[in-house]
C-alpha cells in the first residue's frame, strides 16, 4: 500500500523541523556554500553541522558536490528557496498580528 501524501508531507516538514536545517537552507538559498563557510555563519560544531547536512540529503532538499577536500552545498530546487519567503510572509502575519493582540491588551488594562 502506498504511503498517504498527507504522511509524505508530514515527513517533509519535520526535515525542516531544526533550526540549523533552516539555518543552512536561507544560507543556500542566496548560493551554494563549501561547509567550512557555513560552520562560521551557523556557529555549531562541524558534527553538528555534518548530521543536519545529511538529513537534508536524505530528505533531496540539498545536493553536494566536492572540489578536491573542500565540499560545497546547494539547493536541489529553487522551490525550496521559495518556500523559506512564504514562510517568513505566514511569519510576518501572524507575529503582526500578535502586536496588535499586544497593543489592544495594553490599551483596555486598566493600570496603565
């Protein structure tokens, strides 16, 4: 029996579900990057760094391609990029909307 899509996008979205993975992603997303670049900009240990690197291999979300001893990183898609605006946009939303939450809050308290 096949796997249900909705399983497959589950699976999907808790590959993105650490904060390096999204970390290393936005840093894909402008271009490819060696490792060492990374490590620097994600400011976790090279193990660390290794093992997220490889979820995001076994999920097809990057592709690696080595030069000599130095390895380089990049998106598999486009569409991955695109992915990470949407959600900095659903983020903005939902985040201005909690400001405004805040500031009613604040204007009906009656201590202030």
């Amino acid at each position: 029996m096949p796997t249900p899509l909705y399983q497959l996008k589950a699976e999907f979205f808790k590959s993105l579900g650490h904060p390096v993975r999204v970390r290393v992603l936005e840093l894909l997303s402008v271009r490819e990057h060696a490792v060492g670049e990374m490590l620097t900009q994600v400011g976790v240990e090279p193990a660390n760094l290794s093992q997220q690197l490889a979820v995001l291999r076994r999920a097809g979300l990057v592709s690696s391609r080595r030069d000599g001893a130095v390895v380089h990183y990049r998106l598999t898609s486009e569409q991955v990029a695109e992915l990470l605006a949407v959600a900095r946009n659903i983020l903005t939303t939902v985040l201005a909307g909690n400001v405004e939450l805040l500031e009613d809050l604040r204007a009906d308290d009656p201590g202030t």
